[in-house]
C-alpha cells in the first residue's frame, strides 16, 4: 500500500490546549505530522494534574501522546527572552524547517523572522479550504475558543475571525 506523506507541524503546549479545547486535535493529527518535546509533553502533565478547565483539557490531549511524534531538540541558538522548552521547539523549527504551531505572543515576536510560525487558528482557516468545515462551524469553534481560552479582543481571535470572514 502507498504510504501518504503528512505535512509536519510543531506544537507548543499553547497550541495543544487551544486546539483540543475546540475538539479539532483528533482531526488534525489523523492528517497532519504532529512533533512535539518531552517538555511540552512534562508541561502538559503538570497541566493535566489540577482539574481546572485546562488541565481538563491537558489530560484529553494527552490521551493522543502515543499519535505524537516526540523528538529531542539540541539548542543551538538561545533566545534570552524564552523560556527553555520554547528555545528547544524553536530550534527544532529551525533546524527541521517545520512550522511551529503557538499562541505564545513572545514566542511569536522573539522568532517570527527567524521559522515559520501559525498561531493554532490556522487549523481553522486550513480546515475550511478542505472542506471539512463550514465557515459557521469555524467562527463557532473561533468564539468558543476565544471564550475558554480568554481572548477577549486578542489579536489572534481578531485576525483570524477577519480572514474567516473573507472567506466564501
């Protein structure tokens, strides 16, 4: 049988949670290469550890680990202002030339001309132009979203919900 080549992406622990929290992290890993870190991975146990609504959402995502693509990153270029684990993903984006998938605004101004770099409400956009959403089920899933995750007038609800309107 012909094995069909995935699109790689790599996530943050941010991107985890948005995603799962709108139920799309089952989608996009039956077709997308998901690589992640063991800290992300440490970062979403100690998540999943407390029974608010995030770590609700840290225990579902990490019912999907086994699906994760987990990989060690050497830090060949440190950014002063990141945390580690944002260091490893950033040089695994570098040196893998994958995009990395975030909603850390410092992790975005810190690398952004540096890798490719999507907040995770591109899965959004992405899934539309597939067709496997609507465009009303992605503003659904982009207000929901914007209420769990606490965006309020947060640049990535504002952008993405713009383009989503852009579209047929």
């Amino acid at each position: 049988m012909e094995k069909i080549l995935k699109e790689n992406f790599i996530f943050d622990t941010s991107a985890f949670i948005s995603l799962e929290s709108i139920y799309l992290l089952r989608d996009i890993i039956k077709l997308f290469n998901i690589i992640t870190t063991n800290s992300v991975v440490k970062e979403l146990e100690n998540f999943a550890k407390h029974e608010d609504k995030n770590g609700k959402i840290a225990k579902r995502v990490l019912k999907f680990k086994n699906k994760f693509n987990i990989q060690k990153s050497k830090i060949k270029e440190l950014i002063e202002f990141l945390e580690q684990t944002d260091n490893e993903l950033y040089n695994l984006s570098l040196n893998k030339r994958f995009p990395l998938i975030t909603d850390d605004h410092k992790l975005n101004y810190h690398t952004k001309h540096k890798i490719i770099l999507y907040f995770s409400t591109f899965f959004l956009i992405t899934f539309i132009s597939a067709g496997l959403i609507s465009k009303k089920e992605s503003l659904e899933k982009l207000e929901k979203l914007r209420d769990i995750r606490n965006w309020e007038n947060n640049i990535i609800y504002l952008t993405t919900k713009k383009e989503l309107e852009k579209l047929i």
